[in-house]
C-alpha cells in the first residue's frame, strides 16, 4: 500500500507540475502532504525518467504543455471517483455499466499522466541513443527484449540511425558484426559508453514495411476490413502507401522478406482477413495455425 501511495504520489505531482498555476516546493508538499525534501526527490525522479521540467523567476516548477496535449479533456482524479460512486451506486444492474467505468478511467488524469510517464521514458531513450549518435559512441542497450530469439539481454552495439518513424533504432551489433533494428519499445535501458565507434562502414539493413529482412522479398496481396486495415495502419504505419479501398474492403499490397512479420500480424485479425492472394502465404498460415491447434 505503501509503494501504491508513493506511484499516485508521482503521478498527482505530474499533474500539479502541468497546470497553468504554478507553484513552489512548499505550495507542491502541503498539497501532497509530504515533506520539501520528497518533492526535490520526486522532480529529480521524474527529470531521470524523461521529463524536462523548468523552474521560473520566482522559483516555481512546471512542465511545460504544448496547445496540441489532451490534458484539459483528463478528468481529476476527484472527479473520476465522484462518477465511479454515481455510476456504482445507481447502474449496479445495467449492461453498459463496465463499458462506461473503463471508459472514464481511460479519460482520466493519472491514466493520461501514466501514458506521460511511459513516452517520457522512451524519449529518455532516444535522448541518448541520439547524443551517442553525435558523439560516434557506442552503447550497452540493457535487458533488450528480442522476439526473434526469444531472449532477454545486454547488447553492445554502435547506433547510428532511427527509422523514419523513430520506432527502430538500427545499430551495429559489435558481437555479431552485423547491422540490426532494435525495437524502442523492447529497450530496458542505455548505457553510455566512452569507447568510440569501431566499424566505419555501417550498412542500412533493407527492412519490409514489418520491420524484418528474414528471406527473399515475395509479392503478397491480402483483402481486409476496415477493422484489420486501422490496426495494420496503427502498429506499422510504413503499411500506409501500400493500403488500398475496394468496394466495402482493403488491400494491402507489398513487398515482404520472409512472411514472419506479415504472419504474425494477420494471424491476430484471421476474422478480419477476406482473401490472401500468394499460395506460398497460405501455406505459412496454415502451418502458423496448425502449430498453434496443439496448445489447446
């Protein structure tokens, strides 16, 4: 319960620090009702997690918010709580009930400053895979998640670009001497190193728009709903040129290196999915769900 207290903590001083009033150290520990010393402890937390926040002329401390953030849509989180009683108390019996409660928890204040925390962390990331990049520096990537050998580890490697939608690093992997994408999201943490880059011919390895290079690049052609195309275009959004209407549905039709990627995703809409159009896909998925009946 503690530890709980502390994380709501963070995360009401989060919203204090993005409200148009700002206030001092001492405004900030009276409303958490915590001491000066944990709140220089709590900025200094949220400065190592990403954050960049600013103090004023008059020693106040904010985080600045941009016209485009969502803040001012975010209920309090007395607000959220005055609507969960109401709700709890007078639609304990009504089928919408649920639907309704997780939808004010998704607008609330601390899920939007949750989400906050989680980009804030990642930009922290990128910060100094960035600052490495400039500095022809090599990184330890700590505790990285790898899907492809199903493995978690530290890689020593040598950063030198992002993908054009910055969810990729892609970095040569002093190990195996050989260039590779590395998923932001999948990265634990950076280690800054002080030994300079080595390898002075970095090649771009040549990706499909799934983010893989795992074979010989093979035409696919695939019909989807509007369902299957919104969540295509969301989780690989360099899918978009190769997107297409037809009638009622969508098709995506690309070039892809291996059919791991694409497999992987369409077998997470099969309901979606109306026609595949490349015999050797088919026979992928086939063997895909195939493995996948002997769990169950």
């Amino acid at each position: 319960m503690i530890e709980q207290q502390k994380i709501l903590r963070v995360l009401k001083l989060i919203s204090l620090l993005k409200q148009q009033h700002r206030k001092n150290v001492q405004e900030l520990s009276s409303i958490l009702d915590i001491s000066d010393k944990s709140i220089y402890r709590y900025i200094k937390l949220l400065e190592e997690l990403g954050f960049a926040i600013d103090k004023d002329t008059e020693n106040r401390y904010f985080i600045q918010v941009w016209d485009d953030e969502a803040d001012q849509w975010a209920f309090s989180s007395e607000e959220t709580g005055l609507m969960q009683q109401v709700i709890n108390n007078t639609l304990k019996k009504h089928p919408l009930r649920n639907t309704i409660l997780e939808k004010i928890n998704i607008k609330s204040e601390n899920h939007h400053v949750g989400n906050q925390l989680y980009k804030a962390g990642l930009g922290k990331i990128i910060s100094q895979i960035t600052s490495a990049i400039d500095q022809n520096k090599q990184i330890i990537i700590r505790k990285y998640m790898s899907a492809n050998s199903e493995t978690i580890s530290d890689r020593l490697v040598e950063p030198f670009a992002f993908t054009d939608d910055k969810q990729h690093l892609v970095a040569f992997e002093v190990s195996s001497g050989i260039s590779k994408h590395y998923k932001i999201e999948r990265i634990g943490s950076i280690v800054l190193s002080e030994k300079k880059q080595k390898n002075k011919n970095h090649i771009l390895p040549q990706t499909d728009i799934f983010g893989l290079n795992d074979g010989e690049p093979e035409q696919v052609r695939v019909t989807m709903t509007l369902r299957a195309m919104i969540l295509l275009k969301e989780e690989f959004p360099k899918s978009e040129p190769y997107i297409s209407k037809s009638e009622n549905n969508y098709i995506l039709s690309c070039e892809v290196k291996g059919f791991r990627g694409i497999g992987r995703f369409l077998a997470g809409v099969l309901n979606e999915l109306v026609k595949i159009e490349n015999d050797a896909l088919k026979t992928y998925m086939r063997n895909l769900l195939e493995s996948g009946k002997k769990l169950f």
